[in-house]
C-alpha cells in the first residue's frame, strides 16, 4: 500500500485451505528475504504452512500426469490498503452466508464436543450449573456471525460412546439435549446430532425431528424399546435392522460420513443392497471438498461422482453439505473450510417444537449445497424443482430448463449433469462472459429422452461452487 494505491493478494478461499479436521488459522501471510531459502531477495505473498499440522493425513491428492494449480487473485486499486482489504472481503461476503428469501441455511458435521466438555467442567468446577466458561460459548456466536441458521452437530465422536452402558449414555444425551435447547433461540437452532458409527459398516451421522434417547448397544435379553422413568421411550440398537426400526419409528434420517474416504472408504457401495441403505430413512451421503486436487477446477468430485452413482443405481439419494472439523474457537479460519445448505424453509423451527420440517426438507431433496459465494436460488427442469418428478411417459426430447444464479466472483461455467440408470451425461455451459457481483436467469432446452434425472452445478473462477439435488424423471 501507498499514497498512490494497493495491491491486495488473495487466494481461491475454499480451494486454497486443503482439507483437513481442524481449522488452526496457521498465519497464512509471509514476507521477507530469502523467504524459507526458496525466493531470491525480497517477497510477500500468502502461502499454505510448509508443515502443515504435522500430522500425515491423505486427503490432497495429485495424481502421476496432471498438472497441479493453485492459484490466486491481484486486486490492484487506488484505496487504500485497508479499504482494499474490505473489497477483496466482500467476495466471499466477509466470511458468511447471505440471506435468502424462502430458504434457511444448514450446516452440518460438527465434533465440537460440548457436552462433553459441560460435563467435563462441571465436574471440574464443582457444580451442577452451568460451567464458567460455557455460559455464551464461542462456537454459537461464530455460526450466527456468519449467518448461518441452523447447525447440526456430531457429539460424543469417541471410543467409548458405542460401548456405554444406559445410565452413562442416558445422562449424555440429557445434557447435549438440555444445553442445546438453552443454546437456541428464535434466529438459532442447535440440532442434536451424532456420528455414531456402528452396525452399517462405514462412518453416518443421525439426525432425528426431536430429541430421542438410544443406547448404541443391545444385550441379547435387552428390548429393542422401553420405557424409562425420566427419560421415557428409550432404544437399544445392536443391528442394522434396529436402527433402521428406530429411524423409521421416529421419522428420522442415517447419511453415509465423507462417503469414500476416511473410515468411509468403499462405502455407501458396499452397502448399497441393504435394506437400510434402499430405505428413504437413509438420505445419501454428505459432500466435503476432500480429497483436494489442484488439477481440477471444481470441488469435491469424490461426493459429487456418488451423487451420480447412486441416482443411476435407482436410488433416490440425496447429497447435503457437511464441514467435518472438530472445534470452533473464535481465532479459527472457518469459512474456508465451510459449505452449507440452503433448504427451502421460510422460518427457524422451535427448538421445542421439534425441527421435522428440517428432517423433510432434507428427505425430500428441496435445498442446494454452497461454498457461500454462488447461490442458485431457482431451478425448474419442467416445471419441477429439485427432489420433484417429471413425468415422461408422454416424451421428452423438448424439455426447458430454467435456473437463477447470483454469485461474486466471475463465474466460470455450469455444467447439466444427467443419467440413464448406466451412463453419466455432462454438458458444459459457458459462464466465462461474466463479471463480479451479478444474477442471471438462464434457459436451456434439453432433450431428456431416456433420461432418469437431472441435476447442476455451477462454478466460479476461484473454484468456489454450488450444485442442487437431481429432479427425478418417471419414464
């Protein structure tokens, strides 16, 4: 910066923090000579930590032959520096998520541990209120800055949770269920949520309307369900059938966790012909943009690819967006590894009134996944939105797709995604005409003709992107 102007120097926000479980701010700017004895006399820039956490996770991927990028963006301007700082912040609209009429935003996949850690310190402090400290906790104040909703989260992710007899799991649950309540408000709601990991096979997250108390293991002799002063009903789950029953007794839905990869890798396929899996209890799987690979110039292909798979196996599935980080302290740089869903919703549910209008938004396919900065509030193949179907018994060869975008960055391109119950169809629609901050309605005759379903996902220079649910076609 100075008297004259600025250059402000700025990395793709999304693709640049690779994946990992927790969002450290590691000091991403650098400046000096001779920096790391890698630059030749005097430079700044931004850079990813050379060590990353020092831990070896594979989660970024450069495959033998491609060509690796990342790149970043030059905002070169007559502000100041500071005020140039603000420009380059409103792309991504200074870290959060614009409000949209019609829609109310989800994130989800949350290990932030707090009833653990309000048990923890009550028995510390000696109490049996609540714990100094956990009085307004960090992580509720950074979603509600950032404008988002409503936040699913996944407690009690450790060893022991599985194998807790039903005392211990009964008070667990009562404390997430009672501070979860407290935490929420009219503009907020906190969701229970677990990433139990038993009886399928692969990691899943739970996500039940209301409160409900299970006990992740069952005895031979053991009810499935019983009554419990206190507590009321209470489940004993030890198969895929048990939790199958519970999920379909309490209206609630199963996902598949960062299906793929991690304790996931090789499923949902390998379960695909379960019972659980083909139930409309068991939504799809959850995208992450994880594993990383700076030969692409999208996100997250690893989910999206599923997303595919399972619309062609016959299923009807759905993909929601999921973080997959533990912790959330107000020095962390989480927007960079965020995404989050907008369901068509037109208010916040009561925590104590239930949140099955979220469960059914969720089921029946009616939001769309965004890394923040390009939203697709419309999308109609037909006249039916996401989650609806068309249907083709009278022929589709002319049929009209009409969607509205808005975004920040310079889009880059769309592409129309559809299947045949075999093959994967992709048409690339060109966005490169584009600037920054604007909308657009765009119509597309398709000829759908043999086709199952349809689905779109648009992105943008900077490699940030949103995708919607498919519309079903009935043939």
């Amino acid at each position: 910066s100075s008297d004259t102007g600025s250059l402000v120097i700025s990395p793709f926000p999304h693709q640049y923090l690779y994946p990992l479980d927790f969002a450290d701010n590691f000091g991403y700017n650098w400046a000096g000579d001779e920096y790391l004895d890698m630059i030749d006399g005097f430079a700044w820039g931004v850079r990813q930590p050379p060590m990353g956490d020092r831990r070896f996770v594979p989660w970024v991927n450069a495959e033998p032959g491609t060509e690796q990028k990342l790149g970043v963006l030059l905002f070169v301007s007559k502000l100041s520096g500071h005020d140039n700082l603000e420009v380059v912040k409103s792309y991504t609209r200074n870290d959060s998520f614009k409000a949209l009429p019609g829609y109310k935003t989800l994130s989800s996949h949350y290990h932030h541990e707090h009833s653990l850690d309000f048990i923890n310190q009550q028995r510390r402090q000696n109490t049996s209120g609540i714990p100094e400290g956990l009085e307004d906790p960090d992580f509720v104040k950074f979603f509600k800055r950032m404008g988002v909703d409503m936040v699913h989260m996944a407690e009690f992710h450790n060893s022991r949770t599985p194998n807790l007899d039903t005392a211990e799991r009964l008070a667990q649950l009562d404390v997430m269920h009672s501070e979860f309540a407290r935490l929420s408000d009219d503009d907020f709601l906190l969701i229970p949520g677990e990433e139990p990991n038993v009886h399928f096979g692969s990691h899943w997250l739970s996500m039940f309307p209301k409160p409900v108390n299970w006990v992740l293991n069952r005895n031979n002799d053991q009810a499935f369900k019983q009554q419990m002063d206190g507590y009321g009903s209470v489940y004993h789950v030890g198969s895929s059938a048990d939790i199958l029953a519970m999920l379909e007794a309490e209206s609630a839905l199963a996902w598949t966790a960062h299906p793929r990869v991690k304790g996931s890798t090789g499923y949902p396929d390998n379960y695909r012909q379960q019972a659980f899996f083909k139930s409309d209890r068991f939504l799809g799987g959850a995208w992450k943009a994880m594993p990383a690979d700076y030969s692409r110039d999208t996100l997250g292909w690893r989910v999206l690819d599923l997303e595919d798979d399972m619309a062609n196996w016959g299923n009807r599935k759905y993909i929601l967006g999921e973080v997959d980080i533990f912790k959330i302290y107000e020095d962390y740089e989480l927007f960079g590894t965020m995404n989050v869903n907008y369901l068509k919703l037109h208010s916040i549910p009561k925590f104590e009134e239930g949140w099955q209008p979220v469960v059914d938004a969720l089921s029946a396919g009616a939001f769309f996944v965004t890394t923040g900065e390009i939203l697709i509030p419309d999308y109609m193949v037909a006249g039916k939105a996401s989650g609806e179907t068309i249907d083709g018994s009278a022929g589709l060869a002319s049929v009209t797709l009409k969607t509205g975008i808005e975004w920040t960055y310079p889009l880059s391109h769309m592409v129309v995604v559809s299947g045949d119950g075999s093959e994967v169809y992709r048409q690339r629609v060109d966005l490169s005409d584009t600037t920054e901050f604007g909308a657009r309605e765009i119509e597309l005759e398709m000829d759908l003709d043999g086709r199952l379903w349809i689905r779109i996902e648009v992105w943008d220079i900077a490699r940030n992107g949103a995708f919607t649910q498919p519309v079903w076609i009935n043939n």
